[in-house]
C-alpha cells in the first residue's frame, strides 16, 4: 500500500479507536454547522479544524469499514498515479470540498446536526479513478455487475443526487459525497489531468 494512503488508515482507524474512549472528541473534531445554535448542545460549534478533522471521525464499524475499503482499493491506484505529495494534496481537497458543501446544505435546512465520515473524500477518490481509469472495469458488491469505471461513478453520482433530495431524514450526507466528487473533478481540472488507461 503506498505511504500516504496507508497514513491516511492507519490515523482513522486509530481516530476512531479514540472515539469510544473520549467521546468529547466528536465536539470538538465533528463537523459542526455555522451559527448560533450551537446552544442546543453544550461544547458544541464549528471550528475552522474541522473541515479536515471530521473526515477522521466515524459514526459506526460499518461506516469506517466502507470507507477504509474504498480509501484503500481506489486511493491506492491514484497515488501510484499521482505520487504521494499531490496524491495527499487531492484527497483533503476533496474532504474540504465535501465539507463546505455540507455546511451549506445544514445552513439552508437549518439543521444542527455534527457531521463525520471520510466518505467526501472517498467519493472524490471514485471520481478521480473514472477520469483516470475510465475504461477499467468496476464490480459492484450488490448486484456482483462489472461495469466500466466512468459508468459506475455517473450512476452513483445520480443516485446520490437523487437520494440527496428524496432522503432527507437518513442522516447520510448526501450532498456533501457530491461536494466530495465536484471538489475533486474541479482541482483535477486545473491540474490537466489526462485518462491514463
């Protein structure tokens, strides 16, 4: 696994090891939205850390075990594409990304609810494999369908649109895996970068 990626891991599984056992942690490293309302749970508020810390954070095994897995399968290729500097560089843009889109959506419904999960991150992950592996097959667990990369991430974006405005009470940030994936196409953009295979 190369350096970054194992890096990237390795600081979450053990972020959410010390999760249970300082539960303050979620206060301070959670993503909290912007405004006042931060009276309705004591400690609690966003702070400027926190568009990268809560992507360290997880709300369940299953929710870190996901996650891990894509950061590991997808984020692996793209730092061997990229190298690890620029390979580090677009993972916590997309992770910003993910979050700015969050704190926009929370402050348009008026919700205060903290947000955790590296899931904006790993959604700018599948974006960057399909532009760069566009062609390369993709075989999704439920239903075992292989698919070509490219397709496999326009049909997952259209259902997180989808379920971003018909899901509303899940508690899943849809949007922000949105954010995740434009945040990524954006910087991927800028750089020029081409298909490889």
């Amino acid at each position: 696994m190369p350096p970054a990626t194992a890096a990237l891991l390795t600081a979450t599984v053990a972020a959410f090891l010390l999760q249970g056992l300082v539960p303050s942690l979620t206060l301070s490293l959670a993503l909290w939205p912007l405004g006042g309302q931060w009276m309705l749970v004591p400690d609690a508020g966003f702070a400027p850390w926190q568009l990268l810390t809560y992507a360290f954070l997880h709300g369940s095994v299953m929710h870190l075990a996901f996650n891990m897995f894509g950061l590991y399968m997808f984020g692996s290729e793209l730092e061997r594409a990229f190298g690890t500097r620029r390979f580090v560089v677009y993972w916590f843009a997309c992770v910003v990304a993910a979050a700015l889109t969050q704190l926009l959506v929370l402050g348009l419904s008026g919700t205060f609810v903290p947000t955790v999960g590296a899931s904006g991150g790993v959604f700018g992950l599948l974006l960057g494999y399909a532009m760069l592996f566009p062609h390369r097959r993709v075989m999704l667990l439920f239903p075992p369908i292989p698919m070509r990369a490219r397709v496999f991430v326009t049909i997952y974006a259209l259902i997180e649109l989808t379920l971003g405005f018909t899901a509303s009470s899940s508690g899943i940030a849809h949007f922000a895996h949105l954010g995740g994936m434009v945040g990524g196409f954006l910087l991927l953009r800028h750089w020029k970068v081409r298909a490889l295979a």
